[in-house]
C-alpha cells in the first residue's frame, strides 16, 4: 500500500510561523511534531504547545519522514 498526503494550507513569508501558531488550535490539543535533527529549529513552536497546554510528542529525524515512521510514531503517542 502507497498513501500519500499534500497539505490543504500552506502558510509562508514574512511572520508566517507566527501567523500559523493560531492554526495549531484548530485542530484539536494533541500534536505529533516530527522536525528534523536540528530540535532548536522548533523552539517557536514547542514553546507555544507548552504555553498552550498542548500535549505533543517530538520526534526528531534525519532526512524526509515517510510513512513508517510517522505511523510508529503516532501508534507510540
């Protein structure tokens, strides 16, 4: 089996992480965030889940995410 997602928004330019923060609350208070290895790169966004009382699991990978790991991830949250 193959699946395969785009996004149904993108938000991008100027203050657009702050821009998108709000977004976050839209959708409920339990996130998976899956970033890459650099964990200081997602700071801005940690620092609000916790700000907002959002439960969230972290996970940091090399490289594109795919399926499986995303899958295994959330199967463990």
């Amino acid at each position: 089996m193959f699946q395969f997602m785009t996004s149904t928004r993108i938000i991008f330019g100027e203050d657009a992480l702050q821009s998108s923060l709000s977004v976050l609350n839209q959708f409920g208070y339990s996130v998976l965030l899956v970033t890459g290895q650099k964990i200081e790169r997602a700071s801005p966004i940690l620092n609000y889940l916790k700000m907002q009382n959002m439960r969230y699991q972290h996970v940091a990978i090399s490289g594109e995410p795919n399926i499986t790991i995303v899958s295994g991830s959330n199967a463990i949250y």
